[in-house]
C-alpha cells in the first residue's frame, strides 16, 4: 500500500509540475505556473521522501497540495473557464494523497 500510495503521488507531482510547461508562452498566467510547478515539484519530493522514510513528508505534501489546488484557481480564475467541479475533484484527489502520505 505505501509503495502504491507514493507512486500515485509522485506521478500526480510529476503531472502537475508538467502542466504550466506547456503554458509557458501565456506571460499573464505567469504566477500561477510557478505557483502549480513549485507545488507539482513538492508533491513529488514528499511521495520520493516517503518512499525513502524520510522526514518532511507532512510539509511538502501539505504545502505541495495547496500550491497545486491554489495555482489551479488561480488560472481558472485569470483565463474566464472557471469549472467548479474541476476543482472540486483536484481538492479531494489533492486531500487523499496528503492523508494517504500521513496515514501510512
């Protein structure tokens, strides 16, 4: 389960620091792409610390979690497509990795 659990999280990390990547050009959602790519680069820094039982598990998953849902309302926010839902479901999958990380 521990195994499992960190890589779903990493591979989370890894997907959310990859997506303002592809953004990069759009100069006014700028923050927000730092913003999800610090966040993207912690989750997968606490799924990695985890792994390797490390401690800072709880800080990077925790502040990791928030940049990436933060950056993500933030872009919705600043591009007119806000999509409620779509950051509901990010929350949650958001919240299940942290207490997964912290409960394991």
């Amino acid at each position: 389960m521990k195994i499992t659990v960190c890589v779903i999280t990493i591979l989370y990390g890894l997907l959310s620091a990859a997506a303002p990547l592809s953004q990069r050009k759009d100069r006014e959602k700028r923050v927000p792409m730092v913003i999800m790519l610090c966040g993207g680069l912690l989750l997968t820094a606490a799924g990695i610390l985890k792994l390797l039982n490390l401690p800072g598990v709880a800080v990077a998953a925790v502040v990791g979690a928030l940049a990436v849902c933060m950056a993500a309302v933030m872009n919705g926010l600043k591009s007119g497509h806000f999509h409620l839902m779509h950051h509901v479901v990010r929350f949650l999958i958001s919240c299940a990795l942290v207490a997964g990380l912290l409960t394991i």
